[in-house]
C-alpha cells in the first residue's frame, strides 16, 4: 500500500481507518483549515494533527499520530530513563 493510499484511508475516505467517528465530531469531517481533529489513544482526549505537522509525517514517510503532544512527550521521557 502507498502513503497516499493510506493517507486517503486514515483521513476518512473508510470508515473503519478513520481515528475518529463523525458522532464525536462537532462540525464536518474532522477537517478544517487548521487539521484533522484526533483522539489520543492514551488518554482519549481529542487534538488537532495540523496541517505542518501532517505535511512532515507525509515527507518522513510516519503514519499519523494515536497520541497527543503532551503524552509523546511522556512516553518519549519514559523511554529514555
């Protein structure tokens, strides 16, 4: 599978890739000008996956993020002890 073909699928065009259900959404698809609204895996709060952000997974070749800035940022000072 591509990255544009899992692009397309993580970001709603199936449903059953989508990080998030339209009923936790408050307008749309999750997307507006300022990103793609997610759920943290850890601590399910909802983030924004911003558009320079998501450009940067894009070019690195990542998947979109399962967790918040603020739970990376533990899990990666977790890892380093």
């Amino acid at each position: 599978m591509g990255i544009r073909n899992f692009f397309e699928r993580w970001f709603g065009k199936d449903k059953e890739y989508a990080p998030y259900t339209p009923e936790q959404e408050d307008k749309g698809n999750g997307k507006n000008e300022n990103g793609a609204k997610m759920f943290c895996v850890d601590c399910k709060r909802q983030f924004l996956f911003e558009p320079g952000e998501q450009q940067f997974f894009k070019m690195k070749g990542l998947t979109p993020p399962k967790r918040c800035p603020n739970c990376r940022s533990k899990r990666k000072q977790f890892k380093r002890r």
